[in-house]
C-alpha cells in the first residue's frame, strides 16, 4: 500500500523557485532589455566610428547614458568611464590613483569587509611595494571615524571604503569619509556598486573622487560597468591599466559595449525615477521577512546594524541549525549562506567573522535579498519555509536542547570518546 503525498498547494503569485539573492545579481528589467535590443541589430555601428551614421548613432545612444548615470549620483556625463562592471572598476581606480600619485605617496587605506576586488587589488599594490592599513569595523558592520583619522599620514594618498556591503547591507558614513578626505587632502574611492540605485548617492555632497558601479546589480545586463572620476576640485588623475586605441579619455581604451552601455543608462534611469516608491516596497517586504521569523523562532539574529542598512538586505543567524542542512532543506529558495566556497572548502564568510562572529554562526547564517521583482505573497512563503526547517532541524539537535534549557554552550566540558 503506498500513500499519495501531494505537495501543498502554492499561493497565488509564488512561483518555486523564489529568487532572493539580488546581492548576487539582478534580473534585467524588461524596460533595459527593450532599450538594448537595437543595438544588438541594425544599430550595430562603432561609438568610435566619426566618418558615418552608423557610428554617430552608437555615439549618441552612449552619451545618453553617460547623461543617466551622471544624473543617478549627481555627476556630469564627461566624469563617467566605462567599464566591463565593478571589479575593473575597483582594479582601475585603485591601481590607476596608486600609479598616478606615486610621487606623493604609497599609503593606502581602505577596511576588512569590502568585496574582494578591492582586497585582493589592496593585496597586489602591498606586493608592489604600497603600504595598506585595513582598517577593522565594530559588531554592527561599520568602521569608526576615529580609527580612520588615526590611520591617516602623511604618505596617505587613497581611501577606499566601500558605501553598502554586499553581505550584511552595512551602510557606510560615506559623507563624513569624504568630508576627513578632502580636509586631509587625500583621494577617496568608493565602491558603490550596492549603494547606487538603492539609496541616494551624490558624488559632490558626499566628497566622493572615484566610484565603481555595474549594471546587473541595478536590474541591468551583466559585463558591464562605469567608474567616476572627478573633474573638478580636484581634477582625479588615473594612469590607464588597458592600453590601446585611447577610448574613454584615454583611460579606459577598447571598443564600447554600446548595447551594454545603453542598458546600463536605461537602468539607471529608472533607479533614478523609481527609488523612493521602491524603497517603501523593499522596507515594508524586508520588515515583514524579519517579524515572521523573529517572532517565531528563538535564537536568531539579524546581522549589522539595523540603522545604517540597505532596504532589500536582511542578513541573519540561526543558531544551532548547520548550515548546510539549513540551505539544503530550503532548495527552492535561491538565497546566499555564511560560507564562501574558496576551492574544495566551506569557509565561512569573511565578513560575518569581522563582525565577531564564530564559523557554526557564521555558517549558519543567510542573506536574504530583496529585489524589484519580489513580492509579499514569496516573503511569506519563504518566512514559513525557513521557520518550518529550522524548527525540523532543531529538533534533531541536543546543542538547541540544552541551550533552551540555559545551560551555557561555552562552558560545557566535552567528553572525547
Ligand atoms: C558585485 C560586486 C562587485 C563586483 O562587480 P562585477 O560587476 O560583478 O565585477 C564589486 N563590489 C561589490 C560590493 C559587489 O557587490
């Protein structure tokens, strides 16, 4: 005799599997697909191509956007260079102001939890005979002012701090760091690649030099990019780390990718036009996430600081359960773990550590984030979902036994077989 087990029947709007992992990446909005399209056809020309229509036409479509993502973070078109997306972005800004100011200086600071573009980049310059402070951040995510000041001397010639973490949400006082930047004279890069879109990010209120931003974490198409560099007060320079036919004022050479570009623009313009209503959206979806599982669970916690935080990250903690049984019993959902697969191993996640936290945490933990295309019915399908396997889980443990019962974890002594 065999049972028919039918699966419960889905609410209305849920689709499996659930994407919630637009730190990760976006998917393209339809409206920067539509825009993209002509110039993978019969507007095919060369942005660089003077002598005919074909190349005015690309010329013109790249000069629109430039105009849409100068607009997005209160810059002028001329100050944006296009890139392949953010890890070039961060390569050519680091290694081009390290290479330009040289003469002034070779100290570079920047903190424990950027992206490892910027880490593995800051890893490079010390090889090549830069010196690099990484400066640490507290348990909420943030780094002190007070630490940053103290790291300054005078061979200081970047500060590179990332605006918004792509794990923990974590925004940072982008502001005050370029306020002390231009105060102390030194160039301040920020990879804003999280923070673009999302918040508001204005490059001359915040006293920001250099930025990387990408497209297809701004519901834009993937492999492309921009990096802004200032014009005025202070002019930015940037020795080029692609040499070539001179593109991009000679910073950046290489035929544009005019069909990436003009998606890149066109998602920027509806970030611009469509944050503040989005922001709401997120907020209200990422609250509800955040009570339904607080108020049925014990012993979780959210990640980083709750104040400084992106809309559509929520990053948390579910103690006693492992990890990966965690993430295996919630398959249809696509969401990232507090573990990085480096090679063969499970490591767990760099920037959960800074924040103090042990590897079981750190493994045991999930970022959870929202996008555009998310919606309130797939909150609560994915807040029933992770409540139901963590409880399951749980059941199986005797760590979660005992800790419920009061028994301090930390003090028991283990018993070797
Ligand atoms: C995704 C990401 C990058 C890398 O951007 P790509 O365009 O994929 O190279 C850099 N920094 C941060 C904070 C990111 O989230």
């Amino acid at each position: 005799m065999s049972t028919v087990l039918s699966e419960p029947k889905l609410p209305a709007g849920v689709k499996l599997p659930i994407y919630m992992d637009n730190h990760a990446t976006t998917a393209m909005d339809p409206r920067v697909l539509e825009a993209m399209i002509p110039f993978f056809s019969n507007k095919f020309g060369n942005a660089a191509s003077r002598n005919h229509s074909f190349g005015w036409e690309a010329e013109q479509a790249v000069d629109l956007a430039r105009e849409q993502i100068a607009k997005l973070i209160g810059a002028t078109a001329k100050e944006i260079i296009f890139t392949s997306g953010a890890t070039e972005s961060n390569n050519l800004a680091i290694k081009g102001i390290g290479e330009m100011y040289r003469e002034r200086g070779n100290h570079i600071i920047t903190q424990v939890t950027e992206h490892k573009a910027v880490l593995d980049t800051c890893k490079r310059m010390e090889k090549q005979g830069y010196r690099v402070t990484y400066l640490p951040v507290n348990a909420d995510g943030l780094i002190e002012m007070e630490d940053l000041k103290r790291a300054i001397d005078d061979k200081t010639i970047l500060v590179t701090i990332m605006a918004a973490n792509n794990e923990i949400g974590v925004i940072q006082p982008v502001a005050e760091i370029g306020k002390l930047c231009h105060e102390r004279g030194i160039l301040f890069h920020t990879d804003a690649v999280q923070a673009v879109g999302k918040i508001p990010v204005d490059v001359n209120a915040m006293n920001i030099d250099v930025l990387s931003l990408t497209a297809h974490k701004i519901y834009g198409p993937k492999g492309v990019g921009a990096l802004y560099v200032r014009r005025r007060n202070p002019r930015v320079q940037i020795a080029a780390q692609m040499d070539g036919g001179g593109h991009e004022r000679g910073m950046r050479s290489g035929t544009l990718n005019v069909p990436g570009i003009v998606g890149l623009g066109k998602a920027c313009e509806i970030a611009r036009l469509e944050m503040a209503e989005e922001t709401e959206k997120l907020l209200a979806m990422r609250d509800r996430l955040r009570k339904k599982l607080e108020s049925n669970l014990d012993f979780i916690h959210v990640n980083g600081s709750m104040e400084h935080h992106l809309p559509g990250n929520l990053n948390m903690s579910f103690i006693h359960v492992e990890g990966e049984s965690l993430l295996m019993g919630i398959n249809d959902i696509a969401v990232s773990s507090g573990s990085a697969c480096t090679s063969a191993t499970l490591e767990p996640s760099y920037v959960l550590k800074a924040l103090g936290l042990g590897d079981d945490v750190a493994h045991s933990s999930i970022r959870f984030g929202l996008g555009r295309f998310n919606t309130p019915a797939e909150v609560d399908y994915v807040a029933d979902k992770v409540v139901d396997v963590v409880r399951k889980l749980r059941e199986l443990s005797p760590l979660y036994e005992m800790a419920k019962e009061g028994i301090d974890l930390t003090k028991v002594q283990w018993q070797a077989h």
